[in-house]
C-alpha cells in the first residue's frame, strides 16, 4: 500500500433482495484527512460504510488497510475496530437506559470484572475534554439527542483509532455543537486519524474536509479535491442534474399572512414538557419555531398535538373550541405531526413501507374500517411516486429504507390524510439537498392549497426561506415574534441569543 | 427450471414458516418408514352406533385441539407486549370449573344451559385475562412476571369454585363437544379450532386489529403518535387470549365429563409458548404469523404421539420432547437460517462456476 494512505476498498459490490446498493465502488483515505462521502438519499453511503465495519457482508471486492499486506475481511463492528476503524451510525445505536458512562465503555472493558469508579473517571475526563454537556452518571435517555449523539462520538474515539466513521453526525445539532464537534474533528485529523464525513450539509463539508467522494445510485461517481469542486458541480454529480435555483421558491409577504383568518389558537397552552404559551397559525400560513435545541420548540409543538400530556389551556380550531388530550384527538380535528426522532417516534421498523404510509389514515378511519389491500397499494404506490422515495417495493420494511428515504415515507403518512394543520418538526433531517429543496417546496405549494403549516428546522435559511412568521423560544418560554422586514439571518440570531430584536 | 415452482421455493425459504413445516414433514416421514400405515384412518362405528373416523392423524389433530387455540390466543399477546402469559393453563382450568359449576347448578343441562354455562367461562376468563393485561399494560410489568400471579393462585381459585370437588358431568351435549356430534364423523374439538381459525380470519379481515398489534409491539411510542391505544390494544391481547383459555377450558371438561383442577390442561402453557416459537413468531413482540403457531402447535402434538406410538414411557416422553424442540428452535434462529443462507449462496455460486467451465 502507498504511504499516507490508511485504507482501500476497491470494487466492493453489496446486493440487496431488489436493490444493488453498492456496484464496482472504489474509496481510499488518506492519513490525517477529512475525507467526505456524499450521495443523494439511497445512494448507498450508509451502506458503504456497514460493509466497512462488517455490519453487512459484501458481495465482491478488497479492503486492504495500512500496516497488513493482504486484503482483510471485516466480519462484526468488533473486528472493524480491532483494526482501528470505530463508527458512529447515522441512527443512534447506545442503549438510553443505562448511564452516560456505561454507554461509553460498555463491550469494551478489559478483563472480566468492571471497574466502575475508574470508568466513570474516565468517562468524566473524556466528556469534559471534548466539551460534552453530560454527566458520566446520568441516564442516557435524560439526554437530549444532541448529547446522545456526541457521547456516541466519545465512544467511538475513545478507542485507539486510525478511521474513525461519523455517519450523519452533525443532522441533529446546533451551529454550537456543529463548531465543537469540527474541532474535535480537526484535533483528531491533526493526530493522524483518517475521517471518513458522510451528511448532507454543504456548508459543512466545505468547511472541514479536505476531499470528497461522490456515489450515486450504488455507483462510484468519482473522487475529488475539495478545492477543485464548486458547490454546484457538486450538487449537479450528486443528483445527476442541475439543481434547481432556490430562489424560484417564493412565500408569501408578512402583509399577507396577517390578513388571514386565523386556523388554530392556543392560548396558554401547556403540557408536563412545556410551559405555558400562546400561539396562532393562519389559514394557508407558514410559521416555525425556532430557538437553540432544548429551548423548548419541539415540546411546544408536541403540546399541540398532544403528544405530551396537556395539562392546560384552551385550543380552537377554525374557531370551534376543542379539546386536545391525546395524539388521536389532534388527528381528528385535522392536525398531523411529524416527529423530530424518527426512530423512535416515526417509523415502525418491521413493518412494510405501504403498511406505515397508512398508518395514520388507517388509524383515522377507524378499527372497523380497515384499507383493504388494494387502496393501500394504489395509496403507496402514489406516495412513493410523489416524493421519489427509493424502495424495491412498497412491500419491502421501511427499516431497511435509507434514512433519508424512511423520512419520506413518515411525510408521506401524514400528507396521505390530508390534513388541515400540518406540524413538521425537522423534516428534512438526514434529506438529501436535492429533495430539500422539494420539501420546501411542497409546504409552499401546500400552504398555498389553504393547508397550515409549522415548520421546525435547525437551519434557519431553510426556515427563513419557508416562514412568513418565526416565533422565537428561549429557555422554554416565547421571546419574540418576528415578521416581515425582521426576518433575516442577523435578526433571527441575535433574538435566540438574548439581544435586540425582541417584541416584549 | 420450473419458473412457479422456484418461486414458491423462494417464498418458502424466507417464511417463517419454514420450520414448523420442515418439522411436520419430518415426523411424517418418520413414522411413514416406522410404520408405512401410521396416518391411515378408518370410519369405524362408536358405541352409539354413529360413524366416526380413528387413527393416529385423527388423534394428532384432535388431541391438539386445546394447545392450537391457546397458542392462537399467545400469539396475539406475545405479539402486543413482547411477553408470554404462563397462566394460560390455570385460566383455562378456572373456566372449567365455572363451566362445570353453571351445568350443576340448575336441573337439566339444555342447550340454553350449555351456552349459559360457556358464555359465562367465557366473561369470567375474559375478565381475569383483562386483570393479567391491566398489570402488563397500566402497570408496565414483565408479561411473565404478571401473570405469575394468576399461574401461581389459579388453580386454588378453580378449586373453590367447585368447593374443592371434582364434579363429574355427564349429558349428551357435553359429550357431543367433548367427542362427536352424532351424524359427524369429525370429532368436535377439531371443528372448534376451524371455528376459531375463522373467527380470527374474520377478525383480522374486517378489523385492524394485526396491524395496531404489529404497531404496537414493534414501536410503541410511534405507536401511541399514530393515535393508537397502546394500552387498549394490549388490553385487548389479554382479553382475547382470556376467551381462548375458556374455549380450551370447555373442550378439556368435555372431553373426560369432569373437572380436574389440578390436572386439566397442566403444563400447557409451556407448549402453547414453544408453539409460538416454532411457528417462527418473534418472542419479543411486533411481527407475527398466527398460522405459524398453529403449525407449531399440531408439530408438538404430533411428536408427542409419535413418541407414545414408539412406546417411549410418559416419564422419558418430556426429555426426548426437549431434545427435538431444542434442534427446532435452533433450526429457527436467525444464526442458523443466516449461516444456512450463506452455504446456499456459495452452493450456487461453485455451481454456477462449475457449470460455466462445463461450457468452456
Ligand atoms: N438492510 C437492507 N435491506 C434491504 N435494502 C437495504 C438495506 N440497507 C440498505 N438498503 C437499500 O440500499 C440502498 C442504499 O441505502 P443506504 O442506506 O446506503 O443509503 P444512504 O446513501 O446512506 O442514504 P441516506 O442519505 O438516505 O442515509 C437503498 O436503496 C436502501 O433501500
Ligand atoms: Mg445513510
């Protein structure tokens, strides 16, 4: 093998009943580099990467890595990182009933007996140099998804490792957490450590890595320096066409949304999770919530719908007092809600694409009244037009969908019943730039339609660009409301972060 | 190639279904080369002088009768709250004896009485199954560890019942479920597994009740964000499997005319578990396949008659059972089936090479 370079991988080809998910695909990492994986959703990256780590086995091709002459065979995680290569996957995988440090350690103690003092030391260390708000002590599951995600990262690199594997990483963090982890990125980077970057953030791949390989369709495409690609040569390899301009997307003015009659009310709206707030959304209105993670935007939402339990406040619906108890209540008067976690909230793993499409219209129409097999196919199959999401068939369980592609079939659950108040929170996490800017689009076109829509979103271009109304939450509690000319970037900042800006 | 015939080879080799099959298929080639008239069956005359049918298949599918509607009922459970229920045999012998207890009590056992009697079991049985749900899904408790309670107490609270007697009932209707209806050849206890396999046919056909259990027990959480009663649906689990207890409850008191509260369906609940298993139905909960604990209920059945055919003495029969269900829950696990896979793909493949050598 030639210097610098830390592992190879040449014609790996991996089938699956349906679907070729990788063909003939060729990746080398070089020593100390950030090297990024891009791909649209399903194009095999998460794959690429299972078969590296010896998750899946592949069906043809080498992995050679540094320091052993022939090619190695890669059978279990175990092994994977016997050899230094450790993964963080894109769907969290600890285990959120133990605590911090166990999550850190466990499977990896040596010896037989665990040294529960010194763990715990040791896990406190590591998460104090690596900035990660967590106690080696608490629960995982106390955790909120962003430090779930980091102490995952933790795990990984806790081990001597020369390939450390960050698949979507960054889908559930803030700009905060985003600069923390590429530090820790850069450091590692700086030690010799080889990382392999697979998200979907432009920005951020331009930002930290250094090169950039590019699969579409289970097919190497080509590998580049980062450097020698513009962004939109990029975007063009990725889906295979030209993107197109963003700004054909055009919500409507400030000015128009306050002429509309008003859909849903909340006033003093609270669950156990969420304190009280009031909040309205207009007929064929866009608006978000935005604010630092656990600042309580998400809990706001889940109150709406009932996901938490409400214990106060009073809700109206064109106008109609209602009452909002259970997720089945918000359903009924024509809200619908589209978890931020959707692993834990969203799909049912087992379960076949179509069977989660209806899941919701099913539940709607009621246990007497099942779909019969025909209109749930006819549905599917027109969902799965709709939104392009990549199956072998509607047949096929949606786990073993790409993650971008499960994320499409939850929208489409929801878009399937027609709902009048629509609840996105994070819709487009893990979603390839290409169908993002669809998703965009298709609030905009629905909102047009006379659908509300609530849209949740960690990037606030995408919010800026979707929103004609952004309310701004701080430490669980409404700080402002900004609407028309104060709807920009340094605007929206500058009121999540405590200045200026405010309507109070 | 056979293009319909691969198919179906296809389908077969990735069902769950694969097991209980393979086993069946096996204990019939088995006591085939034994005993090549085995599975013959006879119409013979009963002593009321109606015609019935004999033989060992008669008896394998009639003798299963009350581990077939258990396991239809575990299934439900399992697959809702990813637990087992253990006190199905003591339901069922509590239903007996109120089953019993409602025939003793008036004077003459009518038809109506009958039906009272067994709609009673059943509301009782119902109502204790709804007590072993409201533990697993209320209180959060280990399904096995809820319904400890009712396997540990049941068969005191069916002694009572009965005030501590065995009471012998003996009627024509009684006999006619217990055996057969004159006139029909079939013994009843098997035409009451087709009547409840329609049942949850119908039930599974004109209701959603698979797929809210699926839902629920393979993500509970977006489960409950879909709107549904997770609570309700576990509930629902228990209740039903509660109904089947009774049903299995009546065919056992039938069949001897008695109620033995200590002996009547004991230790079922073990195979009613083992059926699940083998019919390829995950143990902790989401995805399930009735027809595959049914399956795996008649493979238990059958291997325990073709054990007592052999003349294996009834203390031997449990240790020679456990060797073959061990082989059939490893043959089931998915590192078997995984390894399996993989020998067939590298079959074909030096197959395929050699077969492209023949050719060059
Ligand atoms: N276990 C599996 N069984 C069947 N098909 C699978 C399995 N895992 C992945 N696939 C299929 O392989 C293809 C590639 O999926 P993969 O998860 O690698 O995509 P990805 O590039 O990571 O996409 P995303 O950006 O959405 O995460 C998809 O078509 C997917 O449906
Ligand atoms: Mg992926």
């Amino acid at each position: 093998m030639k210097d610098g370079i830390v592992l190879t991988m040449r014609g790996i080809c991996k089938r699956f009943p349906g679907v070729m998910a990788l063909d003939r695909v060729d990746f080398t990492l070089r020593k100390g580099e950030i090297h990024a994986l891009m791909g649209e959703n399903g194009a095999g990256k998460s794959t690429l990467i299972k078969v590296l780590t010896g998750v899946y086995p592949k069906d043809a091709g080498e992995i050679h890595v540094d320091g052993i002459e022939e090619a190695i065979s890669i059978r279990s995680p175990q092994e994977a990182q016997s050899y230094g290569i450790s993964t963080v996957y894109q769907e969290i995988s600890l285990c959120p009933n133990l605590t911090v440090a166990e999550n850190m350690f466990i499977g990896r103690t040596e010896g037989k007996t665990v040294n529960w003092k010194a763990m715990e030391k040791r896990a406190g260390e590591l998460l104090d140099s690596l900035g990660i708000p967590a106690r080696p002590r608490q629960q995982l599951s106390s955790c909120s998804l962003a430090v779930q995600q980091m102490v995952a990262i933790a795990r990984a690199v806790d081990t001597d490792c020369k390939v450390l594997i960050l698949d979507e990483p960054t889908s559930s963090l803030d700009d905060k957490e985003v600069a923390m982890l590429f530090r820790l990125m850069r450091d590692l980077k700086a030690r010799g450590v080889g990382i392999i970057f697979v998200t979907h953030f432009l920005e951020q791949v331009y930002e930290v890595s250094d090169r950039i390989t590019v699969l579409r369709n289970g097919n190497l495409v080509g590998e580049f320096e980062v450097d020698k690609l513009p962004q939109v040569q990029l975007v063009a390899m990725m889906i295979g066409r030209e993107l197109q301009n963003l700004s054909v997307i055009k919500k409507e003015s400030g000015a128009a949304s306050a002429r509309r009659e008003v859909r849903y009310e909340a006033k003093q709206l609270s669950s156990t999770e969420s304190r009280p707030f009031d909040f309205y959304i207009g007929k064929g209105e866009v608006n978000g919530f935005t604010g630092l993670l656990g600042s309580g935007r998400s809990e706001s939402v889940r109150a709406i719908f009932g996901a938490d339990p409400v214990t106060g406040g009073e809700v109206t619906m064109d106008g109609k007092k209602i009452r909002v108890a259970k997720p089945l209540d918000a359903m009924k008067n024509g809200i619908a809600y589209l978890p931020e976690d959707r692993k834990r909230d969203g799909i049912i793993a087992e379960l076949s694409v179509r069977d989660n499409i209806i899941l919701a219209l099913q539940v709607l129409r009621g246990m007497g009244h099942p779909i019969s097999r025909a209109k749930a196919e006819e549905f599917a199959d027109e969902y799965i037009e709709a939104l392009g999401i990549k199956t072998a068939s509607s047949d096929t369980p949606i786990g073993s969908l790409s993650g971008g592609n499960q994320q499409k079939v939850i929208l489409a659950r929801w878009l399937l019943t027609h709902p009048k108040y629509l609840i996105l929170d994070e819709p487009t996490r893990g979603i390839d730039v290409g169908t993002k800017t669809e998703i965009q689009r298709l609030v905009l076109k629905l909102a047009e339609e006379g659908m509300s829509v609530t849209f949740i979103s960690s990037e606030i271009e995408e919010m800026l660009r979707t929103c004609s109304r952004l309310i701004v939450m701080r430490d669980r509690n409404i700080v402002g409301q900004l609407t028309g000319d104060e709807l920009t970037q340094s605007h929206v900042m500058h009121t999540i972060a405590g200045g200026g800006g405010d309507n109070e | 190639m056979n293009k319909r015939k691969s198919k179906a080879a296809a389908y077969l080799k990735n069902s769950q279904l694969l097991v209980p099959l393979i086993a069946i298929l096996l204990l019939v080639v088995f006591n085939l080369i034994r005993d090549p008239g085995f599975f013959s069956v006879g119409l013979t005359t009963n002593n009321n002088g109606d015609p019935v049918l004999q033989g060992n298949l008669i008896s394998i599918l009639n003798g299963a009768s009350e581990l077939v509607i258990l396991s239809m009922g575990m299934t439900l459970v399992t697959a809702a709250s990813g637990g087992q229920d253990i006190s199905v045999g003591a339901l069922a012998a509590i239903a007996g004896s109120v089953f019993v207890k409602v025939l003793k009590s008036g004077g003459s056992i009518s038809a109506p009485v009958v039906l009272g009697a067994f709609l009673l079991c059943c509301a009782v049985a119902m109502a204790f199954g709804a007590f072993n749900g409201s533990l697993v899904a209320l209180f959060n408790i280990q399904p096995m560890i809820a319904t400890l309670i009712l396997f540990t107490c049941g068969r005191s609270i069916a002694y009572w019942i009965n005030g501590g007697a065995t009471p012998t009932v003996s009627s024509p209707i009684i006999n006619a479920i217990g055996s057969f209806i004159p006139g029909i050849p079939i013994p009843t206890p098997i035409l009451i597994v087709i009547l409840m396999g329609i049942l949850f046919a119908l039930l599974f056909r004109f209701t959603t009740l698979s797929l809210y259990i699926q839902s629920v027990g393979i993500n509970q959480s977006a489960a409950r964000l879909n709107g549904i009663n997770s609570v309700g649906i576990k509930l629902l689990s228990f209740v039903i499997l509660g109904a089947c207890c009774a049903v299995a409850g009546m065919i056992g008191v039938s069949r001897l005319g008695l109620i033995n509260h200590e002996t009547l369906l004991i230790n079922i609940e073990m195979d009613a578990i083992l059926a699940v298993a083998i019919g390829g139905n995950n143990l902790g909960g989401g995805k399930f396949k009735m027809i595959g604990s049914v399956l795996g209920a008649y493979a238990i059945q059958a291997l325990t008659i073709t054990l007592y055919a052999m003349k294996v003495p009834s203390t031997d029969v449990k240790a020679y059972k456990a060797v073959v269900i061990v082989l059939l829950v490893v043959m089931g696990s998915p590192v078997v089936k995984e390894a399996a896979g993989r020998l067939g793909t590298r079959l074909r493949a030096s197959r395929r090479a050699g077969a492209g050598k023949g050719a060059a």
